[in-house]
C-alpha cells in the first residue's frame, strides 16, 4: 500500500483527534475507495493500540464500563454512542471479539471512534503524543498491508 | 543325496583335473571317510570306485553346490504358505550334511528378501490373511518363517503403520465422508496405497529402509450418498514435515505458503491485530460515514477536548437552537422589567421608611 495514502490517512485521523475540523473535513471527504481503506486500518491500528494502552491486559469488565460512563459525560457525549456500544467495542478489542459479532458495522464504526477521541482526551493526549501513536498505527498498517500483498 | 554322488560321480570324469585335484587332497588329508558323523555310503558302495580322499573333496564341493540351491528354496519357501516347518522339509530328510551350517547360513539368507516383501506386503492391501503378509502371521511367527524373526517382527513394527496413517490424512481431506476412511475396495488406488492387485502407479524411489518415497495419489473415498469423492492423499518424506512435527511420517502435509502465511499471523502476537485490520478494511465504506458523522456530532457538542482546542464545556450542541422565548417576552424586556419592579419596590420602602420618620 502506497505510503501517501497512509500519510493522508494519518492527517485525517490527527485533525479528527485535535476536534480541526476545518482539515478534518475536507480531506475525509475526499477519500477515494483505496483511500478508504487505508484510513480505515490506520483507523483500527490506532485504536486497537490506544485501548490497549489505556487498560492493558489486565483489566476487568468494570474499568471499561467506569471509562464509557465517564467518556460519554465528559468527552462525546451521552447521545454520540450508547453505553452498551461501547463497551462492547472496547472489550472486543481487548480480547474478547465475539462480542462484537452482533452488531452492524456501522454502529461499531461510529462506537469505536467516539471511544477513540474519548481515550485521547481522557489521557490529555498532546499533539506529539498522537503523532506517536499515529506513527505506531502507520507502521502497523504498512507491515499489515505487505502480509497482505503477499498473499 | 545319493544322486547328488552320482552326479559328482559322472562329473568327475568330465575333468581330469579337478578329479586329480581331489585325489589329492584325498590323499594329503588320508582315508578319514566318516569325519562329521556323515553316513557314507562310499563305504558300503559296491563298486569301490572312490576312496575317503576324494569322498572327503566331494563332500567338501558338495557343501558349496546345494547350498546355493538352499537359499533359493529357503526363500521360496519362506514365502510359500505350503513350505513346511523345516524339521520336516526336504533337507532334513535327504540331506545329513552340516545341518547346522546350513541351518546358519539359511538364518541370514532371506531376510533382504523378506524385507522387501514384507515392504512390499505393507503396500499391499488385497493381500489375504496368510498370504505374503507379514503383518498377519498365524500367531507364531517361528512356524512360517524361521529366520531372522526378531528383524521381520522389528521391521513389522513399523510398516503397517503408514496405512493407518494415510487413511487419516484421507479422513483429515475428505470433508464429506461418512465412514471416514479411504474404501479400500474402491476402483483404482486406494487410500493412496500402491495395490498389487489393482495396479496403481507405486511409489518411486523406494528407500533403502522400504518406506516409500513421497507421492500423490487421487482416491475415491464413498460420500455419506454412495457416490465415490476424489480425494487427494499425499504421501510425504519425514523432510517435508512440518517445523516441530515429531509425529512418524506420513501424518502431516506440508503447508502451502498461504497457509504458512495464515499460521503465522494467527498464531503472532499480531494475529489479533492483523484479523481486526482485516474487518475494518472490509467495512472502510461503513467506517468512513460513521468516523465522519460522530465528528461532527463530538465537535458540536463541544465538550472539553484536546488540550489546546480551547472548546468550552457547554453540555449541548451549539447548532441546536436555544429554547424559545414566550411571545412579547425577551430576556431584555424581563431583565428590564425585573430592574424596573426592583427600583420601584426599593423606591416604596424609601418613601415609607421617610414617612414613618416624619410622623414619630
């Protein structure tokens, strides 16, 4: 996968985590089909890492519901995803996959973008450290892909 | 044996100087004509026509002559149902030389050919009971074969052992199989073993040790309906196992490089991630409408975000209109009136306090 793409894609997902709307806005909108899904892996990498790295390996069920409760008071709202939503995709992505079988991909969508700006800004990210983890999320993606092109 | 002497008596003539070479030896080595308990019928032949000496050579050359004819018999015979024990073969009967040399000699004769064959007998699934088969001895092996026993059983061990074995690799590809097992009296090969009887290709390049070498054979395997499932077995050498495989060959398959690629993203550390990555690529479509549509929901709201962002904490969307005044109210007009009444209470008092004064 082309690496421009990635790099477009990492200048979305950092505008959407600095709430820069005015970038965010116009290069989403112009993603194309391969764009797509390049930013969509990116998207899952830097999610995947950032779940992982706020609970770790040893949380239980009660962190994540303490995390979604204050994460829908405090950073996107109670009407942006449903509790239950969110639980499931964090969980999910923290071992326990089947969880989100059930659900449309649509609404898995939207619950793990609003629990990913609301560990970024429960953890106070700065703009380095998303840099970081964007890097991190890239070079996951790029490795992703090449597993991919040889198949 | 007595014709073997009259053999030896007519060839003797046939060259002169093998009969003056055994003359004399026959009369270096003297007239000792009954050494190793041997029934000489010399003695007692009538025609007096050869001496200890050259009897003596005869045996001697006749130790060589029917020892070849021994080994032939001996491994016919080993392969033979019909061959008697050899207490009660031919030999022990006509012929009173070194039977114990013979016996000797005859423990290792057979033994390569029995190794093939009993190779060969593995592969060999029609073979009937009895027949051949080194795997289905009468329960005393030492009363059809009488050689090396100990190697046969050793080498038995382990030559019926790859049939099962193919047959579960049949079992483990055939996905629609009702018995679960290759029919071994299906048309052609079956469960991928070389028959005889059948005449499907055989394994080329047999090892020294008889394990075949690696192959592919098409089989049919009967569905749970009846009809015949081609199923390809393959037949592998212990090198192209899998890493860490310890099993005994012919077990395992080797994997195609997807299927190396599958196990070792699944089997990583990475194997989560790579399988997640995979769903959210599929669901890019999906995903994008979402990611955009909650944006736009999280920065309306604007709720405290990133450091820096300078959004205040208002608790509700700032695009959502703000409730509706009632009609010929305004929030001027009620905070003027609201002043208005305040002044005027005050005003009151002021006056009512002065009043009260004045009158005290």
């Amino acid at each position: 996968m082309t690496t421009p793409a990635i790099d477009k894609s990492a200048r979305i997902l950092k505008a959407l985590l600095a709430d820069d709307m005015d970038t965010f806005r116009p290069l989403h909108a112009g993603l194309d089909s391969d764009e797509r899904r390049v930013f969509a892996a990116l998207f899952g990498a830097a999610f995947y890492k950032a779940a992982n790295d706020r609970f770790g390996k040893d949380c239980t069920v009660a962190d994540v519901i303490e995390f979604v409760a204050e994460a829908r008071a405090e950073h996107v709202g109670a009407d942006t995803v449903s509790a239950e939503d969110a639980e499931r995709v964090l969980r999910a992505v923290l071992g326990e996959a089947d969880l989100t079988s059930g659900m449309s991909a649509y609404a898995r969508s939207a619950a793990e973008t609003a629990m990913l700006i609301a560990i970024v800004r429960d953890a106070a990210l700065s703009a380095d450290e998303v840099d970081a983890l964007l890097d991190v999320a890239a070079q996951q993606v790029r490795s992703f892909f090449e597993r991919q092109g040889r198949r | 044996m007595n014709e073997l002497y009259g053999a030896s008596d007519t060839a003797a003539p046939a060259s002169d100087t093998s009969a003056a070479t055994l003359r004399e030896i026959g009369s270096r080595q003297g007239s000792a004509d009954t050494t190793r308990g041997r029934p000489d019928a010399a003695q007692g032949n009538s025609s007096g026509g050869y001496s200890g000496a050259d009897i003596e050579a005869l045996l001697a050359a006749e130790e060589r002559l029917p020892e070849s004819r021994t080994r032939q018999d001996a491994a016919a015979d080993t392969w033979s149902d019909t061959t008697d024990d050899l207490a009660d073969s031919q030999w022990t009967t006509e012929y009173d030389g070194d039977l114990e040399a013979l016996l000797a000699t005859e423990d290792h004769l057979p033994e390569s050919r029995t190794r093939q064959e009993a190779s060969a007998a593995t592969w060999d699934d029609t073979t009937e009971s009895g027949d051949d088969d080194p795997g289905s001895f009468s329960g005393d092996p030492a009363s059809e074969y009488d050689g090396d026993v100990s190697a046969l059983i050793a080498a038995e061990d382990h030559l019926p052992e790859s049939r099962p074995r193919q047959e579960a690799a049949t079992v483990t590809w055939d996905g629609g199989g009702q018995d679960g097992g290759a029919d071994s009296g299906s048309a052609g090969a079956t469960s991928g073993t070389p028959d005889t009887a059948t005449g499907p290709s055989s394994p080329d390049g047999e090892g020294a040790d008889g394990t075949p070498a690696p192959y592919e054979s098409l089989v049919a395997v009967h569905a749970s309906d009846g009809s015949d499932v081609p199923v390809t077995v393959a037949y592998l050498s212990p090198e192209d196992r899998t890493l860490g495989d310890t099993t005994p060959t012919g077990i395992g398959r080797k994997p195609t490089g997807e299927e190396f690629l599958d196990m070792e993203s699944e089997g990583s550390a990475d194997g989560g991630l790579d399988r997640f990555l995979r769903e959210r690529t599929e669901e890019a479509d999906d995903l994008h409408d979402a990611l955009g549509s909650v944006a736009e929901t999280v920065h309306d709201l604007r709720l405290p975000g990133p450091p820096g962002s300078g959004h205040a904490h208002e608790g509700h969307p700032v695009h959502e209109p703000m409730p509706p005044a009632g009609p010929g109210f305004t929030d001027l007009a009620g905070s003027t009136a609201l002043i208005g009444v305040a002044v005027l209470t005050a005003f009151h008092h002021w006056i009512w306090d002065r009043r009260k004064g004045d009158t005290q």
